[in-house]
C-alpha cells in the first residue's frame, strides 16, 4: 500500500493465498509438485491485475509465535485462495478455519490428480493440472482467465460458499486496517520471501554448494523458526556437507532434527533423514547404537506410511543386523525380517504400477530401482535386470543407476556374508 492510500484511511483489497510452499510431495500419487509455481503463475498474476495486494505466509517473517497474524490474515482477508494440492494439514486446518468466519469470498483450487476426502465433497473445489515442476503454458492461460472471471463476479456479487454462514449468517465478519496491511507489505518488502529462501538453497544444494545451502537455510530459520520443511532442508545439507568432518556434520544434522521430535514423530520424511542420518553415523563409528536407531526410523517409515522408500532401506538394515547378531535365533529373526519387508515392498510397488494414476508418476525410475533392489535380496537376482531396463528408459540421469550399484554392491555383501555365516 502506497502512503498516500494508508493517509486517506482507504484498504487495499488483499488476497492470502493458503498454500504449501517450494517443491512438495504428494505420496498418493509419487510426485514432486512444485507449488511455488501454482503461486506465481495462476494465483498471483491474477490478482495483482485485478488490483489486490496478494501474498502467502511463507513471504512474511515471524520471529516467534505464529498464531495470530495467521489467523489475522485468515480471517480479514477479503479474499482466500486454498490450494488443496499434496493434501497439506496445515493448508486443510486453516481452510477450516476461513470458512468457519468468513461468509464468502473463499477460493478453493486443487490439482487435478488429487482425490478428495469424502469431507470435502460438498465444497466446491477448481482443479488445474500440474505437471510436477511447472504448469504448461496452456493450462496457466486457461485458468488465470477462469479464476479471473470468477474473482470479478465473486466481486460483482459475492455468494455464500461457508457452511457455517450458511446456517448462521449474522456473524459478523472481521477486516485488516489499512494500516495492518501495509505492515505486512513493509516487511514482506524488506525482509523477503521465505519461499525464495527456499528455493536458492534448492539451487544451492542441487549444485552441491552445501556451505551456501546451511548459510541461506539459517537466514530462512530466522525468518521463522517453526518451519517444518526449512528444519528437514537444513538437516539434510548439513550432513551432505561433511563439514568439518563426516561424523560432525552427522551429529549437528541428527541435533537439528532435535526439535521435530523425531521419536515421536509421524512425518515421513523427518523419519527417513534420521534413519539416513543413523545409518550413516554406523558407517563412520561402527556403533551398534546408530545402527539400531536406522533399522527404528526405518522400519516406524515403513509402519507408518507403507511407503517403498523406508521398506528398503529398513531391510537392508535388517540384513546388516543379521550379519552382527551372534544369536543363532535373533540372527535368522532379522534376516527373515529383512525378507518379509522386501516381500511387501514389492507388494506395494506393484501396486502403485497398477494404478491409473502410474503415468502421472514421476519416481518410475526409484519405483523400478526398488523392485530390482527387492528381488536381489530376496535371492532373485535374475528378475533385476527386467526392472534395470526399465529404469534404462525413464531414467533422468544417471545419478539414480550410480546410486542403486553403489546399494547393490552393500547389499550383496551382506547377503553373501550370512550365507557364509549359515554355512559354518
């Protein structure tokens, strides 16, 4: 808001926009969406032209507490636009919460490959299609121009779209000052945008430069120190760093991730990284203690969310505890776990090939790894190269094959290991 504006006592119109931010994971559907790019192509542009001010939470900084300017620009927003896209808690819970105070004016938008709750069946929802790292050019044309005539005519004449007015509609309905919205474009302006945070230490970290990674990652903290995902990307670069050794970085990634209370924890991906973290930590000590707390955070992973990632990684550990176990009992309890979990990994891949939604994936090649991964240790190894040349034809790179040898060479020494084990 220009100063002019906030001296005449007038109130830009403004826009939160309710969304995830950087690159994200939909698990139901095994993709990446990049939801920076729903913001900036079909959302913003939008807006700005239709004369609102328009923003996300990730463009403000909070120093502490975060409840109340959330629930600040939830509730006086004139406009709110939830994208429901990777199905996010956060984004979910506070659309609940704009439409429990806010009559009208509540825009909900989603990806086209997501499948709704049965909750959110009554709510009127426009879908878009995303295609992971962007949206094609037609698509950004075809819904800004309908979110545009959708806005005007929401502006023109605006309609109940919350249940709860529905049924009591003299609540009464709460609006920023001006002076409230030009604080939040001050310092959006001169702090900058946690996204963007985010998105230089992707760059940053995608060409291995870990140390700019950890120093543009510590900035975003600053900006707020609660985000989940800034925690999870700091954690990750920092061990990646091995600075200033390997074990030092392992153990200041595993004590950032302190604060997510991972012991507790249900998030896949904090539980994955710490079982990276452990199994790493393993390597460089050979303490049973670290090994211990991979083959946990693997294997609660795999609990948890039945997902191929930490089923993988969970039995293999499973084969190295086999090979450690001088219990004749105990020894064959791990192996045949190792086995068991493999049997569901494959189980659960097959499925996710099956699935209609199979050519909108876009981790074939890891899917198809797994699988080849699976059936080595399962002793099957003539059925690996079936799924190798499938990764052959979908592969981007070669940074997944290096990966997958690397782990198939470790693997089969343990195999070959407790088969030697069995035979004396």
């Amino acid at each position: 808001m220009n100063n002019e504006a906030l001296k005449q006592g007038t109130v830009e119109k403004t826009c939160f926009v309710i969304i995830g931010f950087g690159k994200k994971m939909d698990h139901a559907n095994g993709r990446e969406i990049d939801l920076d790019k729903t913001y900036k192509y079909i959302i913003e542009p939008v807006f700005k032209k239709l004369g609102f001010f328009c923003f996300r939470a990730c463009d403000i900084a909070h120093s502490g507490v975060i409840d109340q300017p959330m629930y600040d620009n939830i509730l006086k927003a004139d406009f709110v636009v939830a994208d429901l896209t990777t199905f996010n808690p956060n984004v979910l819970y506070e659309l609940g919460v704009r439409h429990a105070v806010r009559k009208h004016t509540t825009i909900v938008i989603s990806d086209d490959k997501n499948v709704l709750p049965f909750d959110l069946s009554h709510v009127n929802i426009d879908k878009y299609q995303h295609m992971g790292n962007g949206i094609d050019h037609g698509e950004v044309t075809r819904f800004c121009d309908y979110l545009e005539e959708k806005v005007r005519q929401l502006m023109a004449a605006p309609a109940v779209d919350s249940p709860l007015y529905a049924l009591y509609p003299s609540l009464q309905v709460p609006v920023f000052t001006p002076k409230e919205v030009n604080e939040i474009k001050e310092n959006i302006k001169e702090i900058g945008s946690l996204s963007d945070y985010i998105t230089m230490a992707e760059d940053f970290k995608r060409s291995k430069d870990y140390t700019a990674a950890i120093k543009v990652l510590r900035q975003a903290k600053k900006l707020n120190q609660d985000n989940v995902l800034v925690t999870q990307r700091l954690a990750l670069c920092t061990y990646k760093s091995e600075l200033p050794d390997a074990k030092q970085a392992l153990e200041d990634a595993a004590k950032i991730l302190e604060e997510l209370h991972p012991d507790t924890s249900t998030d896949l991906e904090t539980l994955g990284l710490c079982g990276a973290i452990n199994k790493r930590l393993y390597a460089v000590t050979g303490e049973m203690e670290y090994l211990n707390k991979a083959a946990w955070f693997y294997d609660k992973g795999f609990y948890i969310g039945s997902d191929y990632y930490n089923g993988i990684n969970a039995a293999y550990i499973f084969n190295v505890l086999a090979n450690l176990e001088q219990d004749f009992y105990e020894s064959n309890a791990h192996f045949g776990n190792a086995r068991k979990i493999r049997k569901r990994v494959i189980e659960i891949c097959k499925g996710l090939m099956a699935d209609e939604k199979w050519e909108g994936r876009e981790d074939k090649e890891w899917v198809y790894l797994t699988m080849a991964e699976a059936y080595v240790g399962l002793d099957e190894p003539g059925v690996e190269e079936e799924w190798l040349e499938k990764v052959r034809k979908v592969a981007n790179g070669e940074f997944s094959m290096q990966s997958y040898l690397e782990q198939r060479a470790k693997l089969q020494k343990e195999l070959d290991q407790f088969k030697n084990k069995i035979i004396l």
